[in-house]
C-alpha cells in the first residue's frame, strides 16, 4: 500500500499552516536565528546553576581541540584527578593525550588487519565487511580500550610527549591513514583468498605495520620510552625530579591503579540486553590480545547509585552520554528543557530511551568525567561534569547536566568495583554476551 502527495493535499497543508496565528512570527524567528536559538529556554540557565552539595577539587578543564579523543581525555583525566591530589601537583598539570593516541592508532591499525583477514571470504558487500570498511580507524574509543592500551605501553606526562598538529587536528592524519589501511585490506583480502600461508600473511602484516608506525611517527612524533619527570608542588612550590622513567614504570609509581578494579557499567533498556548481565561487541576493540571490551548493564536507579557512591568516595566519575541532544555549549547546559523543540513546532517528538536506541534517535558520542552531584534529600538533581573542550565554554570549561538529562541521555560510566555489591561483582564477572559490531552499545565516544 503506498500514499501519493496530490496537489489536493499540499493545498491542505498550505492552508493549515496560513490559519495558525502564530505561523509568520515563528518563520521570521526560525529562519533569522536558526532551530536552536529560536527554541531555547533562558529559564534553564536560573534551573541548573552550577552549585553542587559534592564538589571534587578536579584542576583545570582540558582541551581536545580538533580530534574525538573525549574518551581519551576524560580517562587520563580521572587518573590525573587523583595523582594532582597526591603528589600536590599543579591545576594545569595533564597526562599525555598524544601518547595514548600514537598508540591508540597503531593498534587500532592492526585490529582492522585481523578484522580483514577474519572476514576475507566473506563478499565485499556482505554487512560486516561492509561496516568494517566504512571507517577503518577512527578517534573515538571506549574506556576499556584505553584501559588495553595502559596496560601496554603506560603512560607519560604531556611534558614528556606533548601535542602536535596532528594529535589537535586529526581530520588529515585520519584521512591518509585510512586510505592506507584500506589499501592494505584490498592485498590482504586476496591473499587469503588465494589460499597465503600464516606466515606469508604475518609477514605482509609486518611491512604494512611497520609503515604505519613511520607514518605516524611522522604524524606525532615518535613515542618517548624514557624521559624524566620535572614539576614543582602546587601549594609550596617545591621542585621535584624523576629521572629515567619509561612510560610503564611512570604509571606504576605515579597512577598506581589497577586497571582491572574498573567495571564499565552500561544503561541500555532496549528489550535485548537484560539487566544484570555483561555483554561485549563483535569486533570492538584496538589491542590484539589485549583487554576486552565488556559491559555490565544495570538499571537507571543502580547505574545513579554507583556513580554517586563513587564520587562520596572522592572518585571522579568517566562516563558516556549523547552530548550533543539539548545541550548549550556556551552555558554550559545538559538539560532537557535547554530547547522546547516540541512547543517551537506543535509536534510531538518523545521517545523512550529504548526507542530512541533502537530506532537509531541517540547513541553514546562523548564521554566526560563527573566531578560532582547535588543530592537534596540523597536524591541527585544535578550533575558536575568536567568536559575537555577548554575553559572557555560552560563554567570556566565544566557544565551542569540535570539528573532527568541523564536518566535519557546517559549510556555508561565506569565504576571501581569495590563500590559494587558482592552480587554486582560477580554479575560483572559472567561471560559476555557478543552484540553485533552496530549495536548502539558499541559505539565510540
């Protein structure tokens, strides 16, 4: 069955939108200023001030420029949080994001290489491989994944291996880069097919990473594998050295963290993903044989109570929202009265959380660290978030999301397990269910 638009029904349309009084005031507003403008609720400034009953000391804001490397960011951020407490360093002090993104790149360039040579009798237009090609490296990234690349290479300071060009403005590097790798994908594909031993496989494999890593070494310089650590004491000013440092040592000595304590806790009420289990994503992840990328899933009231437990602690918060829906960069809002679309145009636009994930409405796209949380009877109202696009949005860099924006727009955040019931724990500790490499779960922040 199929509806044509006649010329009966356009006249309609026409006439409808004449007969509304307030159509040409709202033309002349939309158009001049634009959907979000001519929308927005200068009372959601007044309802979402930035004042929070826990309020960790967190530094200077961050800034990742021209690149998706938010999740990056907010991860190394969490860390920094605490070492900035412990060893009294300076506000502006940072961990290097460049590092991580070197080598973020590089193994995420041989992760696409297993993906191809695993799917090369599949045809070229079979959905997996499709998927695969689309986008064969990118900037985006989940916390387990950065947790894969820690555990491998450490970390430094940002003094040790700073930004470059191409760590801030990442459009070029991506795009040479993956015209790289999907060249390579086209010789892989047919050796395989062509019935190429392993070791003839690993052997091109070699010379094609070994090409990757000149060119991004060219890209962000060639990681540092020792490097000493200078600063001075925030309160007293003193100075320290650290000397011959590798990037591992550096993160046992001054992190200390181990990474395995970290669970990552998803929200995803679709009818799918049950609650209390972990589930993973086909063909997710960077490191070849490094860690897993794994979720357990909780229900919106669990999920609130860890982070707000968490942050009691004094533990910031990384966690995973879609940022761009009813937000206001310059205020610094995440709130879902920010924009009265709905009113603007005399439409419904609702959708629950479910529906809007299966429906492909929202999705996970950015990730940044809770700072705080203003509790009025133990309940949350509103959230302190620490973003990494600078200082010179929101308050001095940090944003104000209401709890309602969360309970709608937030997909996951990583929690320390000793926060989790003993039944949590072992929830955390089942064996994932695999979701196909699209599902909305798997998305990169």
């Amino acid at each position: 069955m199929s509806f044509e638009i006649t010329a009966n029904d356009l006249q309609d349309f026409a006439q409808d939108y004449d007969n509304r009084r307030d159509s040409a005031i709202l033309e002349n507003a939309v158009t001049t200023n634009g959907v979000r403008a001519a929308s927005f609720n200068w009372h959601s400034i007044a309802d979402d001030s930035p004042v929070f009953s826990i309020d960790l000391s967190t530094g200077d804001v961050t800034d990742q420029k021209q690149s998706g490397r938010c999740w990056m960011f907010a991860a190394l951020n969490t860390m920094r949080h605490e070492m900035q407490q412990k060893f009294n360093l300076p506000d502006n002090f940072e961990l290097s994001q460049s590092y991580a993104f070197f080598w973020d790149k590089f193994e995420k360039s041989n992760w696409f290489y297993e993906n191809v040579i695993k799917t090369a009798k599949l045809d070229i237009d079979d959905r997996k491989v499709a998927w695969l090609m689309e986008t064969p490296q990118q900037d985006g990234g989940q916390w387990d994944m950065l947790c894969a690349l820690i555990e491998k290479y450490g970390v430094v300071p940002k003094t040790a291996m700073p930004e470059s060009y191409n760590s801030s403005r990442s459009n070029e590097i991506n795009a040479v880069l993956n015209n790289q790798l999907r060249h390579d994908a086209v010789i892989l594909r047919n050796m395989v097919n062509d019935g190429a031993s392993e070791d003839d496989l690993n052997g091109i494999r070699k010379q094609m990473l070994n090409n990757v890593f000149r060119m991004l070494s060219y890209a962000f310089g060639k990681p540092v594998t020792t490097f000493d650590f200078e600063y001075r004491t925030k309160k007293d000013k003193e100075f320290h050295r650290d000397s011959n440092l590798t990037p591992q040592s550096f993160f046992k000595k001054y992190v200390g963290w181990n990474l395995d304590d970290y669970i990552s806790i998803i929200q995803a009420p679709t009818a799918d993903k049950e609650y209390g289990k972990t589930y993973t994503i086909d063909m997710l992840g960077n490191v070849v044989g490094g860690r897993q990328v794994k979720h357990l899933n909780l229900s919106m009231k669990d999920f609130k109570q860890l982070a707000i437990n968490q942050l009691k602690g004094g533990e910031s918060v990384w966690f995973g929202s879609d940022v761009v829906k009813y937000s206001n960069t310059k205020h610094g809002l995440m709130a879902l009265n920010t924009y009265d679309y709905a009113k603007l145009f005399d439409t419904d636009l609702d959708m629950t959380k479910a529906e809007a994930l299966d429906y492909g409405e929202s999705m996970m796209d950015h990730a940044m660290v809770l700072t705080g949380v203003d509790l009025v009877d133990d309940q949350p109202t509103k959230w302190k978030v620490e973003n990494s696009w600078g200082p010179k949005v929101g308050t001095k860099g940090y944003f104000v999301m209401n709890d309602a924006w969360m309970d709608k727009y937030c997909y996951q955040v990583v929690i320390n397990k000793k926060y989790l019931s003993d039944d949590l724990q072992k929830a955390a500790a089942q064996k994932p269910v695999v979701l196909k490499p699209w599902d909305p779960m798997g998305t990169l922040a």
